[in-house]
C-alpha cells in the first residue's frame, strides 16, 4: 500500500518506519525542513531504540521517503496518517492547530479517494472537525473517508510495541475504510479492535488515564507504607498477582512525567469539564503526582536538613529510562526546587543531557555517575536507567563526601544499602 504519514514525532516516525518495515511504500512529510533534511542524511531527531535501524534499512530498500511537503505525500497515497502534535494550552485543552493546518493542506490535495486517518492523541469528537474541514477546503464531491487509529505506542519501546502491540483500535464509519486499514495493519497479528469513530477516540483518552491513575494510585498508597513501616513493592506485588490489577504500572517513584500522561490527563479532564461532567478522579491523580514530586525533594532536606551549598548528584534526568525526552520530567520540578532552597546541583544522564541543558540552569552536567556523586552530601536517583543498577556502589560510596542516597526510582535494596553503609531512602518503604 502507499501511505503518507504526516508528522517526523516520535509516532509520525515510528509509524512511518514500521509501516515500511511491514512492507508498504511510505512517505513521512514534516514542515520541519531541516529535520526532513537531517532525516534523509540518515541523522535521526531523537533517540529510540532499535528505530534507526528500521529508517536505515527501508531507506535502503525504497519503502521509507521523507518529504516537506503535504501535497507531494498526499497525490501519491491512498492512506493518510495524522501525526502531528496536539499539545496542551494553559486551561488543558489540547492544541488542535497544527492538525487543523494538516487538514486543509491535505482537504486542498485531494484527488481521488483517500482514507484520512486521525493519529494524533486528540480530544473525543476530532473526527467530526477533521470531516467538516476536509469537506469545506476541499470543494464539493471530493471523495474520502475519515478514521482513527490511536497510537499505544512507548517511547524506550516504541517499535516493539507498533510491531507487537497488545491491541490495535480502529474507529470507521464504514466498510470501505475499514478493510483499507485492516490491511495495511494484516501482517500484525493481535486483536483489533473495530468501533465507531468517539468510541476509538474515548479509548486513548481513557487508557492512558487509567495508567496514571494507576501510578498516583500506588504513589498514595507507598506514601501511607512509609508511614506505618510496610514495604510498596511486596504490596504492589501482592497486589499485581490477582489478574483484575495487574502487575504492570504499580512501580512506586518519583511520579510519572513525558509529554503524554500530564498533557492527555489535563486534556480529557478539559473534555469532561466542556461537556458538563466534573471528572473528579482524574484532578486528585493530577494532585497527587504533583505532590510526589516535591515530596521526593522534601526527602532530601530530611535527610541534610538544610540544603544551602549542599551539593546533590542527580542520576537520571529523562521522564523514564530508554529515552533522551526531558519533556515534563519529573526531574525539572525537582531540581528546581532543591536550587531554590539553595542545593548545588551536579547531574548525569546517559541519553537526555543535551536536551536537558537546554532546560535546566546552574546544573553541573558530568560525564558518568561517578563523577556525579563525587563529592556529593546526597545522591538522588530520578530515573531508573540499567546502568544506574549496576554500579559499583563501594566505589560510588567512598567518591560521596557523605553516602546519603534518596532512591526515587526504588532500583537499589534497602537492606544491601544498609550494609554497605549508605543512609539510605526509597519510596513507600
Ligand atoms: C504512554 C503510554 O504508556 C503509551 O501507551 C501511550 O501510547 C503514550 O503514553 C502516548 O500517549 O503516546 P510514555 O509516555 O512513552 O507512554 O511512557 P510510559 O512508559 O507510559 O511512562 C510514563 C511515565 O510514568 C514515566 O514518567 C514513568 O516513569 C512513569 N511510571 C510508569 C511510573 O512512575 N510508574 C510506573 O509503574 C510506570
């Protein structure tokens, strides 16, 4: 199949590359002339496992094309994938602008029937705005289909998961636009979802809800374990056993950050609100995960009390390991507020420093974790990359001016830290 995913994000890229990888002749189209650019050069925007390969070897092949241009991508395809950005404003509500610009580029392209498919996480109802757009920019008669195909993918994991996905959700309005997805979708095998188009839309929202839900969920509930001395981890694992929870998303830590979770929460509790439902759940988890982070910091000062000149080393600045996205990252909050009450900071992460520079003032970046405790009154763990797992904690220990070590990610044991020496904080344990 031809298909023209517009939009070079971490989706609109993955999907392009797999897609291809699938066997279908792909074109990805950004306004990002120098990224298509870069792209075509072979330089990749971002860091994603195993994706470089993918662009690479479909490059190679001639499945994989780049393109800054909506027209060029849209004359040459049948399928038409939305991945641009929908981030939020200041009240929650998504940002539709740039899909709304994609659309009338596309409504203005069209010749022949196309099957315009809506990616991009977007409010419940989008569809129908993306309809009424094509059909007014396009002129009377123009033929085509709108659907959405929501997008489940993680970023640290996000081909995997295109290429093996747990479920793929296809809302249409009729039989002509679903077997053209169904096909291009043929060679994955898992269960597929087909529904009407909000009920699609709802399913994104709705997931990706109930996962942070899940994490402030075990956040609270480790809070409450500090208190009367269990241990979050054996609960979440007691929990996680009875197949109604779950194991996946009770890990306890430093709360969850990235440029999904905050903006798709502030999103569809916007959506709620405008249609006259107050979605009160949502709000407390947005409360709690704001509270956990600063109470991560607070760990700090209850363990150095007063933190002027005090010199922190940060271990793990991305939102989640496997990534070099600072988008909302639960690191940020957190720096911050060590610096206002007067913290050095030294910091190290193994793929987000160049992004994080651009974030984050007065922090000293060094070059592994060593040279980032070296020194140290307090190491601080804020995201729970392998190799953080696998120091040598003898080494990390006698490096530390003293071994004080807040875990906001649980990745070391008590009792093993207790051993070595370190005075040693996790969370909910
Ligand atoms: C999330 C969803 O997991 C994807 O299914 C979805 O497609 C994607 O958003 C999206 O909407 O595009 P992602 O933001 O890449 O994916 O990251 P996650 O792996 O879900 O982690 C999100 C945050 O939750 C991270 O900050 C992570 O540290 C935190 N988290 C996760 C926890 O604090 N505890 C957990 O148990 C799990």
């Amino acid at each position: 199949m031809k298909i023209c995913v517009i939009g070079a994000g971490h989706v609109g890229l993955v999907t392009s590359a797999c897609f291809a990888q699938l066997g279908h002749s792909v074109i990805n189209v950004d306004n990002d002339k120098i990224r298509i650019r870069n792209l075509m050069k072979g330089s990749m925007p971002f860091f994603e496992p195993g994706l470089e390969r993918l662009v690479k070897e479909n490059r190679k092949n001639g499945r994989l094309g780049f393109s800054a241009s909506v027209v060029d991508g849209v004359k040459k395809c049948g399928l038409i994938f939305i991945c641009v950005g929908t981030p939020p404003r200041e009240d929650g509500e998504a940002d539709l602008s740039s899909v709304e610009k994609v659309v009338r580029k596309i409504a203005r392209s069209l010749s022949g029937y196309k099957t315009i498919v809506e990616k991009s996480t977007v409010p419940v109802n989008t569809w129908k705005w993306i309809k009424h757009t094509v059909g007014l920019y396009s002129g009377q008669g123009a033929d085509f289909d709108v659907a959405v195909n929501p997008e489940f993918l993680r970023e640290g994991s996000a081909v995997r998961d295109f290429l093996k996905p747990d479920r793929i959700v296809i809302g249409v309005e009729n039989e002509r636009a679903r077997k053209i997805i169904l096909e291009a979708y043929r060679k994955i095998k898992c269960p597929k979802i087909i529904t009407n188009l909000p009920t699609a839309e709802m399913i994104k929202h709705a997931s990706n809800s109930f996962l942070a839900t899940k994490i402030s969920y075990i956040n609270s509930v480790a809070n409450l374990c500090e208190k009367v001395g269990a241990d979050v981890q054996s609960v979440a694992q007691g929990m996680g056993y009875d197949p109604r929870i779950g194991k996946a998303f009770l890990s306890a830590g430093a709360g969850y950050g990235g440029f999904c979770f905050p903006k798709d929460l502030a999103a569809f509790i916007y959506i709620a609100e405008k249609n006259g439902y107050d979605f009160a759940i949502l709000k407390a988890v947005q409360k709690v995960n704001e509270e956990q982070k600063r109470a991560v910091a607070r760990k700090v000062k209850e363990a150095l009390w007063v933190l002027k000149d005090k010199v922190i080393g940060v271990l793990g600045l991305s939102f989640k390991p496997d990534t070099d996205d600072m988008r909302l990252a639960p690191s940020i909050d957190i720096i911050k507020a060590l610096q206002s009450d007067g913290a050095r900071i030294k910091a190290f992460d193994p793929a987000a420093m160049a992004n994080a520079k651009k974030l984050l003032r007065g922090v000293r970046f060094c070059k592994n974790a060593y040279s980032a405790a070296e020194g140290c009154d307090c190491v601080l763990v804020l995201t729970e990359w392998d190799e953080f797992r696998d120091l040598d904690l003898g080494k990390l220990k006698r490096l530390m001016k003293i071994p004080v070590i807040i875990d906001g990610r649980n990745i070391f044991k008590p009792e093993q830290m207790k051993k070595l020496g370190f005075v040693y904080k996790g969370i909910g344990r």
